[in-house]
C-alpha cells in the first residue's frame, strides 16, 4: 500500500523499492510483480516493465491495468501493433480514459495511419484536458508529416503560449530554435 501511494506520488523509484520488497518477502504475488512494472514504466524502462508485465500474467494477475501498462511498454519499445492491441483491448473494459486515446493516437501515428492517429488524438483532447501539451506535440508530428510544418508550428506555439515555463514548453522553444519550420510571417 505504501508503494502504490509513493507510485501515486510520483515517487517512483522509492514505489519500486517497495514493489520490490513486496516481491521478496512474497514471491507468489503476482500484484506485486505487477507494480513493479508499472513503476518501471514510469522511470522510463520499458524492457524491464515489459518483463514484470509479462511475468505478472503468468503467475495469474488479471487487473484491469493490466493491458494498459502493457500497452505504454510496448509503446516505448516501438511494438507500434502490439501497443494498439493491447490499448483497444483496455478502452473496451475501461472507457473513456484520454490517456488510452493518446497513446492510441501515438501508436497510429507510427504505423502511419494518420486519420486513426488524428481522430484518437483529437478524442484525447476531448476525454482529458491534462494530456494537451502531449498531445499537441504529436498533433506537430502528425502535421509535420502530412506536409504541414506551418501547422505543426502553430501545434507548438500552442504549447509554449499556453504553458511558457513548463518542461515540455521549454523543450519545444528549443526544438523550434533548431527546426526548419517556416518562419510565422509578421505583418509591417
């Protein structure tokens, strides 16, 4: 429980120690083999999580996060038609989560279906505000390769008008110092 808060807040390296102490101390809980994936896909560890995913499912787990944290690993590890697999397959038993439609809308985006990766994306938005800044970034790529950088650039302006000191703003202010995006015209 302690782990599941510490994963609640953010504090995923100190929630992995105890998914990990978790599993020690019981080897057969396969919730805590679960959780210990779920938190390494929050540290950005796709391989290892996948793992424990994987492992937590043999040894019987069947939580509804299950195909969820599956489906963000395999994203990550560019599994783009195993990801969609796994992500419609959670919007069936849990609906409605923006979240699920943006990486939806990512994996689509990387098999090339452009209209499917529109059309979650745009439903992410939608579902769940929070996920905007996200979102509008792959909307950019979307665009960008559509043909459409001056769209994709006013995707980015976006985010840095409407969030300028976040960290996902500052990167994009970055990106587009570097980008050979056309430049916004600015009337005399």
């Amino acid at each position: 429980m302690q782990g599941s808060a510490e994963l609640e807040a953010g504090k995923h390296s100190e929630a992995l120690k105890r998914f990990d102490a978790a599993s020690r101390s019981d080897p057969t809980d396969s919730e805590a083999v679960f959780f210990q994936g779920a938190a390494l896909n929050r540290l950005r560890q796709p391989k290892a999580a996948n793992e424990k995913l994987q492992q937590s499912a043999r040894m019987g787990y069947r939580g509804v996060g299950l195909t969820f944290e599956t489906g963000w690993a395999l994203l990550r590890l560019r599994r783009w038609a195993d990801a969609v697999e796994q992500f419609e397959y959670f919007e069936i038993v849990a609906p409605g989560r923006g979240k699920t439609s943006e990486f939806l809308g990512r994996a689509y985006l990387a098999l090339g279906d452009f209209a499917a990766a529109e059309a979650k994306l745009r439903e992410a938005l939608e579902r769940d505000p929070r996920v905007k800044p996200t979102v509008l970034v792959y909307l950019a790529v979307l665009e960008d390769k559509r043909g459409h950088p001056q769209q994709a650039r006013q995707y980015l302006e976006t985010i840095i008008r409407d969030a300028p000191n976040s960290p996902i703003a500052r990167a994009v202010a970055e990106q587009l110092k570097t980008r050979s995006f056309p430049a916004k015209r600015v009337s005399k």
